[in-house]
C-alpha cells in the first residue's frame, strides 16, 4: 500500500491537504461520505450519546462545544447530531476550508440560532486558537479529522486541547487508524475499498474491482491522511495530560477515543 509510511526511512508527515475539502467535496457531502465511511451514522449517534452521558453525570445544563473539523452542517455530520440531540447546547465548529464553514453556518444557523457558531482555522497551524474560538469548553469533540493533523502538530495540538478543556472535561473523537502489521494493515485497508465498492450502483462503478481500486487509491492520496496506530493515538492523547484515556468503540479503520481531563 502506497500511502503507508514506513517512519524509520520517511520524512515526517505534512499533515491532510485542505485544499481536498472545497466544490463537490462540500456539496455532496452526505452522499460521498455515505459511500466512504462505513457506520458513519453510528459513529456521530455514540459521541453524541457520550457528550449526553456526561451532561448528565456532571449535571452540565448548556454544555459549551468546540468541533474540531465541523464540515458543512449536513445531517450526517456530528455537529449536527448534537444540536439536534444534546438540549440547550452552544457548539462553536472550526474547520480549514472556508467552503464548509458557509456551508454550516447556512445550514445550522437558521435552525438553531446562537447555538452555533463557526470560524475557518486550520489546526496543522500553530495560530490555530484564534480569538473567536480560545475559550474553555465542557466538550472538544471531532469526527472524521484529526487524521488530518500533521506529525510535527500533533502532540502540540493534543496539550493545547487539553489547556481548552474546563476541569472534568471531555474530549471525544474519532479518527482513522491503521494496524502495525502490515498484512492486518493491508486487510483493512481492502475492506475499506471494498466497502465503498458495494455501495456505489453497479452503473457508477468499474466493472472490474482492481480498476476501482486503483482509482480509489489515486483520491484517497490527495486527502494524505496521516495514517498511525491506535496505540499511538493513545500515547498522544495520554502525553497531553488527560486523565484517563481508552478506545470506546472500534471499526476497521477508525476508532472512538475518549479521555477525560
Ligand atoms: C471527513 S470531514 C468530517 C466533517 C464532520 N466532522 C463530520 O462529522 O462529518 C473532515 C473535515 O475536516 C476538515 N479539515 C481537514 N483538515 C483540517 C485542518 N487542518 N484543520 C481544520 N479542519 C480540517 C475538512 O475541511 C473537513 O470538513
């Protein structure tokens, strides 16, 4: 596989291309993510349950939220489902493409008001926390994103989630990760081709499987994620000072990481 780096012989990682995020990528989100992301309606459906869950423990009435890489405010994305799901919540989204960020506020604001708020900024830079968004947050929740940080960004950006969490907080995302083994890596990684293969109608696809794949693989480098293990996942949150930090729930290439500041 291409796109698997091998970290002892290549250069560190530059972090997801922004520029993937604008056009058809912004229009036909849902429908594109639909054949990307497998069980992505779970996904948003259980951190929004974990952010309800916590509502309640820590009797949080208007819980503040920042969405890390909010997308355009469709159905299928998480900011979405906690407006919806999460009474009386502020939900404050961040996003690198200015496209999104329209798209959200055109979507959300008119359905929830003052609940929801959105700035363009890009986390792979270290003015990341500009003033509109350095605050302190019950909740700093992401989905499908932080695969895009890049090496050097990534423990820094993990602290400074960590500073940006009132106490007793919770950060809660998930991202994309690929096994160690690179046999089990390569199993996954066709799992995952195959998955969007099935769901595409016979007519929008290449007969022949391969041929798919190689097309797949070609889009799939433009975005560059930053494809790492769980367990490194884990060390970098823990290094960040959380509490406590695990994996919650899991699917081939992607995983709900929880840790509780
Ligand atoms: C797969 S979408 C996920 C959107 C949304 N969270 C959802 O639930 O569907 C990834 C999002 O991350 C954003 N993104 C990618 N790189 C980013 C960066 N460096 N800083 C901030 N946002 C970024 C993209 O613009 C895009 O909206």
């Amino acid at each position: 596989m291409e796109n698997r780096r091998n970290n002892s012989q290549q250069a560190s990682h530059p972090g997801g291309d922004t520029q993937f995020w604008q056009d058809e990528r912004v229009q036909k989100y849902d429908y594109q993510q639909q054949l990307l992301s497998e069980k992505k309606e779970d996904v948003q459906a259980n951190i929004t349950r974990i952010v309800n869950y916590f509502c309640q423990l820590h009797s949080i009435g208007e819980p503040k939220i920042l969405d890390v890489g909010c997308g355009p405010g469709t159905p299928m994305t998480l900011s979405s489902y906690i407006l919806d799901r999460v009474p009386r919540s502020i939900l404050v989204g961040v996003d690198s493409s200015e496209q999104m960020v329209e798209a959200a506020k055109g979507i959300l604001v008119p359905k929830y008001g003052n609940r929801f708020s959105s700035f363009v900024s890009d986390f792979n830079s270290d003015s990341f926390w500009m003033p509109e968004i350095d605050s302190k947050y019950d909740f700093i929740v992401s989905s499908g994103t932080l695969h895009y940080l890049s090496d050097k960004r990534t423990l820094p950006f993990m602290k400074e989630i960590f500073n940006h969490i009132k106490d007793r907080g919770v950060f809660v995302s998930c991202m994309g990760s690929h096994p160690t083994i690179q046999e089990i890596a390569e199993m996954v990684h066709l799992f995952r081709v195959e998955f969007t293969y099935n769901q595409l109608e016979e007519e929008k696809r290449p007969r022949e499987f391969p041929e798919f794949k190689k097309i797949f693989e070609e889009t799939d480098r433009k975005a560059n994620v930053n494809w790492r293990s769980s367990k490194d996942w884990l060390g970098a949150i823990q290094s960040a000072g959380f509490r406590k930090v695990d994996i919650v729930w899991h699917l081939w290439v992607r995983s709900i990481y929880l840790a509780l500041a």
